[in-house]
C-alpha cells in the first residue's frame, strides 16, 4: 500500500471516530439508564482518543492532501452504520407541543434521543464497532513491519482500546438484558 493510500484509509477511521466522538458525546448527557449515559460519556471520549492516535499517523508533507481533505467518512458500510447508529444530530430546536397546551422546546436531538440509552449502546457494540474493527483490522492486514511498524502500534493500540470499549458496552446491555 502507497503512502497516500494509507493516509486515505487512516483519515476515514480518523474522521469516524471524530464523528463518533462528538454524535455520542452529545448524547451521552440525555441517555437513560444512567449506565448508558457514562458508557457513552466515557466511549466518548475513548473515540477521541483514537482519532488522536490516527492524527499523528498521518503525513504531514508539502503536495500530500492535508488533514482537513483525508478525515472524510467514505461511502460503504461503515459509513453507512454510522450515519444510522449516530445520526447527525438537527442543533436548532423547535417547538413540539405537549400536554396541556405547554410547549417543549428541547432540540429534536434531545427528544430523539432520551430513553434510547440500550438500544444505541446495543447498535454501537453489535454494528458499528464491529465494522469499525473491520476497518483497523483491514489497513493491518495491508502493514508490513518492515514499512509500517509505527503504524502496526498505533493501530493495535487502537484495536486494544475499542475492544475494551465493546466488551464494556456488551456486559451493560447483559445486565440490561
């Protein structure tokens, strides 16, 4: 694999686990059980985490694409997961009448998403992260160590702590369940 096509395959797991970072972080205060809400907080800020470790993989070189052109969620599955898993979130509110005549002025987000706290850790674990593994699991099996040993590390460090994060979501929606 050429060094650009690498950066590619490293800035869309980059700018998943962006998106992942900020579509569960705003979540993550409205979900219920409270269990969900500081999984969610606490996978949150794992996913930055990992977009940190790609970010200081990718090429930094006068005539390569910069960061802004390689962090781009591709078309596939992937993408596709998360844009159903974590959609983007509509920031403006609106008012949704409630009983009585009053109003509720929360964001769709906030409506959306409250009581959904189960249900969006089961996605995440059993369809997004999986993919996600598939994703880190894929540029590893194009590595060779000879070329590629820092980004063998990284990304088996990467792997290692979304594992964790899966394992963890799997045992809450158990207990749930």
């Amino acid at each position: 694999m050429n060094l650009l096509d690498s950066s590619r395959r490293l800035g869309e797991l980059r700018a998943v686990e962006l998106a992942c970072f900020r579509r569960l972080g705003e979540r993550a205060p409205r979900l219920t059980p409270a269990s969900c809400a500081r999984w969610a907080s606490a996978a949150a800020r794992a996913h930055a985490w990992r977009a940190s470790l790609l970010e200081s993989l990718l090429p930094v070189s006068k005539g390569l694409p910069g960061w802004e052109e390689l962090t781009v969620v591709g078309d596939g599955p992937l993408g596709d997961e998360l844009a159903r898993t974590l959609p983007e979130s509509a920031g403006a509110p609106r008012v949704f009448p409630a009983g009585g005549g009053s109003s509720d002025t929360r964001p769709d987000s906030a409506l959306a998403f409250s009581d959904a706290g189960l249900e969006l850790v089961a996605d995440l674990v059993g369809r997004l992260y999986p993919l996600l593994l598939d994703g880190y699991g894929s540029h590893l099996g194009a590595c060779t160590e000879a070329a590629d040993g820092a980004v063998m590390r990284m990304l088996g460090r990467a792997v290692a702590d979304l594992e964790v994060v899966r394992a963890e979501g799997s045992v809450l929606c158990q207990r749930a369940g």
